[in-house]
C-alpha cells in the first residue's frame, strides 16, 4: 500500500496493491483505484477508478498535486489537488517500461522506479485486452509470459522527470548486471538508493 497526507485537508491519499501482482500488470486488469481517507470524519471517497495496477504516490514539493504510476500501461498519472484544476487529473507521462514507484526529490523532481522496460509483445496485447485475456489462458507458464513481457532478460532502469512532466534523465543496467527489476528508488545527500521487491539487493548510485 502507498500513502500520502495532503495538506490541504489533512487527507490521506492511497492507493492498495497485492503479493499477485505480476500477474495483475500482465493482465491488464482495471480493478485500481486510488482512495482518499479523511482521519476527522472518517470518510474514504475514491478518487480514481478502472485502473490498471495503480502503485506509488508522491506529494509533489509544493503541495498543489500528486503522481502516481500505473503500472500496467506505464503511466505516470498527475491528480491536482490546488488551484483552477484541483480535483482534475491528466497524463503526465508515459513511461519507458513497467514502473514500480515514485518518489520526489528535494528539487520538486520525480524518480520512477522502472522493474523492466516493455517489448513490442507487451506493447501488442496491451493495445488488444481481449487477445491478451485470451493469451494468458493458455498453458504457458507464467515465468515465459514474464520473459516475453520484458524481453528475455531482467533488467532495470530509473527516470527523473519534471513536475511539468518532462523527461530530465535515464539511467538504466539493460543487462540487469548490477541492478534488476527496481521497485524503490529514494535520492539523498546527491546519492540513489535502490532495491527490489523481487532481488536482494540494495545499490546505491552517486549522482553527478
């Protein structure tokens, strides 16, 4: 489960995931949501609906929205909770490969947490949910659906993006010689801290 506490109405913000989850990002299923807890009146209201594995959430540094990841379809979603669009969400990226996290840096940037990149096969049956249904009943193992998702070989890779949503920098291991399958990346005192919820590890990446 992640969380967050809004400033504004001293809400949480959080979003539910479970241990099945690879077999929910292959899926596609768009049971997600993302719930609004408020602890004075003990309300819970949701706010998002029909997602497609929902995961992470980070306040971003002025307090005015949040993002969050969908890890299905990897998208870095915004939900603004300040000003002219508060209460509105929008895209604010498509990402690169299956992420895992985010976490907001001491500039107001976002790191996301990439488990692996996605394949032309993972691309396909995302564009077609009954194809891919259909796929993932037959008799195939689930570590070969895996592999086909992410290309034959575990890797990693984390980006940093803007508030505005822009792509600032990519660092990625595409032999998962070092790092694979990162599901946490936290920047601190010029360093990254990564690990998996998959491999035991944890790496630590000095920043320039």
């Amino acid at each position: 489960m992640s969380c967050l506490k809004s400033e504004v109405d001293n809400a949480r913000n959080f979003c539910i995931s479970t241990s099945e989850f690879l077999q929910l990002v292959f899926s596609g299923e768009d049971s997600g949501r993302v719930l609004k807890y408020n602890p004075n009146t003990k309300e819970t209201t949701v706010l998002f609906r029909n997602l497609q594995f929902p995961n992470g959430l980070s306040l971003s540094k002025d307090g005015s929205f949040f993002v969050f990841c969908e890890g299905s379809i990897g998208r870095l979603r915004k939900y603004w909770l300040k000003g002219e669009k508060a209460g509105t969400s929008e895209i604010m990226a498509v990402l690169p490969g299956f992420p895992d996290n985010v976490r907001t840096n001491e500039k107001g940037e976002f790191w996301v947490a990439i488990h692996c990149r996605r394949t032309v096969y993972a691309y396909f049956l995302a564009l077609y949910p009954k194809v891919r249904k259909l796929w993932l009943k037959l008799p195939i193992p689930a570590k070969i659906h895996y592999l086909m998702q992410i290309g034959g070989c575990v890797h990693a890779a984390v980006v940093k993006y803007s508030p505005e949503g822009k792509l600032l920098q990519i660092l990625e291991d595409r032999q998962g010689k070092v790092v694979k399958a990162v599901s946490e990346v936290e920047e601190k005192d010029g360093k990254l801290w990564m690990g998996s919820v998959l491999m035991p590890f944890v790496a630590v990446y000095q920043l320039d």
